[in-house]
C-alpha cells in the first residue's frame, strides 16, 4: 500500500505508516472487518501470531525477547473504529472513501472530516512497537478491539482468558504523557413514540426547516464546552414557531452519533401555501437570535426555511407534534456541574435563547 507524501517528512516514520493505512481503509463502527483482516495478514507476514474472537477484535501477540521470558507480559490496546462526521454537504461516504489527511501548521488534519486519530494513533503505536525488532520486552500482546465509538460490544464480548499479560496499557487518552486512571461512562437510551400520520393536504406546502454550522465535537472531551446543541435549539424554534404560525411536522433528524455533539437538525414540514412566508420571516428573526446567543462559539451557524417536496404523511394532531418538542428541549446535556476551580471560559452564554 503506497503511504501519500503527507506523512514523508514525519517521524517516527512506522507509526505514521500504519496511521496512513488506517487512513486508507474505512473503519466505521461495526464496518471494522476489511481492516481486521488487512492487520490480520500484516502480522502472518511477520510472524506475529494473529487471532480474531468471536466479537470480531483482532489478537496480536509476539513472544519475549530473549532472556525476558520471565518479565511480566503487557497488552497495548486500542479500538479501530472512528466516528464519523463531516462538514455539512462533503459527500464523503465512510463506508468507502478514504481520509485524506493535510499538514496545517504543524498539525496532522483531514479538511472536511473527521482524521480518526482517535484511536488510530493508539493503534499506529501499538503496530509500530510490534514490529520494531529493536525493542527489548517481555511477552507482548496488542489488542485491538471494534466497535468501541457505538457501544463497545468488542469489549463487552472479549472472552475471559482471550489475554495473558499481566498489564493493559489503554491507548486512547488525549494528553501526551499522561497516564489517565478512569473514565467516565455513558448509557445509551432507545424510545419509541407511537404517533398517528395522516396524508399531507395536496394543496399544501412542503419545507424543510435545518439549524447547522455548529461545532459538534466529541461528547467525551469537548462535553464541558459551550457548545449549542443542534437538536435541542432546533426544538425550541419549532415549539415557538407553533406559537406563531401553523404547520404541521412530518419528519425529524439530527446528528450522526452517540458520542458526537451534533452539529446540525433539520424538521421536514408541511403547510399552507399562505404562511410560508411568514413563517420564513419567522426563521428569519429566529436566525439573528441563536446568532446572538451563540455567535462567538459557533461563527457559521446557521438556521433556514426553504421550500421542499410535500411529504407524504404528517403528524396528525399538532399536540403530538408540541409534545416532541416539550420532551426533547428540556433533555439535560453537557456536564452536571462544574468544580468552581475550573477555568471560567467554560461557562455557556448568559444571553437568553430563543
């Protein structure tokens, strides 16, 4: 696999060889497999026994240098799937499309997607120190496990006895030379909400209503910034909306991932034909609002109504359609609290939303 010229000019030059490689192959969460299998037949080449379980993580392990059979073994661990997310309208599909990383002031990027350093850098490393013959150790093992960004059934399903050493080094913290202790967790939460469709009246309008340009950022290490919350600001310019104009909602969607802070919500609407314009001026004064609130820490967001295609079925009682809106605006996110020790720039705007 030829390694693009970005990486020419960094050191130290295996690790960046295998982040190019896992550049090149996709890996989102639970599409981890031609990855696997690429790793699987890298270690068969050099003799490092390789294995994947039944949940699909990939077991290397290479025995001791000589004379240090008896030194404790070691398992270097990292996850191989990424999260993925994009600027809006990129068309970059994961599934198939490499990253493309740049060099920008230093730093290792990808322009318009997110680079998968976490955890492929982790990985690199762990690959590199497999193969430098080098390095004096003790029976080395790396687990490399999937699915670590959408649920962690990698290694929720590792077997007990999969591993021999003694010590895990976890390879998926975010400051060099820092040894992290613990982390904190995270539950997932599945709702279902019954509701009754009807057909959309023919003579309606078809919009679609998209608040974007938001940071986003990675739930983890970016939670405790003021960061707007696509879905939730969009709920509440819906719920005042209803106030002011009538339509009725068809379709909602918001985010890519769990553990990603989303950076865009859009709500497919249908109405009269006579209140588009109002509600556009509506979203309008909406816009300059969020702006002022959330200017500073997201420059290019942005919240619009265009004219769309009349969707099939709407919600048929528009108390269904406030009730959405009650039940997701007031749902907690960000951090409980903060210690009063914690540099102020944390703090959210003071200026009311809309």
């Amino acid at each position: 696999m030829s390694i693009p010229s970005v990486f020419s000019t960094l050191a130290p030059q295996p690790v960046w060889q295998h982040f190019a490689t896992l550049c090149a192959i996709p890996r989102p969460s639970k599409h981890e497999a031609a990855l696997v299998a690429h790793l699987r037949d890298w270690a068969t080449r050099r003799g490092i026994a390789a294995r994947v379980d039944s949940a699909g993580n990939l077991i290397l392990q290479k025995p001791a240098t000589p004379g240090q059979e008896g030194a404790p073994g070691v398992v270097l661990q990292g996850h191989l799937d990424m999260v993925c997310q994009q600027e809006t309208g990129h068309g970059h599909d994961f599934l198939r499309d490499p990253i493309t990383p740049e060099l920008e002031d230093g730093w290792l990027i990808a322009r318009h997607t997110t680079l998968g350093a976490d955890n492929g850098i982790g990985v690199a490393l762990a690959l590199a120190a497999l193969e430098d013959a080098t390095l004096i150790h003790g029976p080395l093992e790396v687990l490399l496990t999937v699915d670590e960004e959408a649920g962690m059934s990698g290694a929720h399903r590792l077997a007990p006895g999969s591993l021999r050493g003694r010590y895990l080094l976890n390879l998926d913290t975010e400051a060099w030379g820092k040894f992290y202790l613990g982390c904190a967790g995270g539950v997932t939460v599945a709702a279902t909400w019954p509701v009754t469709s009807e057909a959309a009246p023919a003579h309606w309008q078809g919009a679609r209503l998209t608040l974007d340009g938001l940071p986003g950022g990675h739930s983890g290490i970016d939670i405790h910034r003021p960061h707007a919350h696509a879905i939730r600001d969009l709920q509440q310019v819906l719920r005042d909306a209803a106030s002011e104009v009538d339509f009725a909602l068809a379709r909602l969607e918001g985010g890519t991932a769990i553990n990603a802070l989303p950076r865009f919500a859009e709500a497919h609407l249908a109405l009269p034909l006579e209140n588009f314009a109002a509600l556009k001026q509506w979203v309008a004064q909406a816009d300059a609002r969020l702006k002022n609130t959330w200017g500073d820490v997201a420059p290019q967001l942005g919240l619009r109504l265009e004219a769309a295609p009349l969707p099939e079925r709407v919600i048929a009682d528009a108390s269904w359609r406030d009730s959405i809106s009650a039940m997701l605006y007031p749902m907690p996110y960000g951090v409980a609290a903060m210690s009063a020790d914690f540099p102020a720039w944390w703090k959210p705007p003071t200026t009311s939303r809309p």
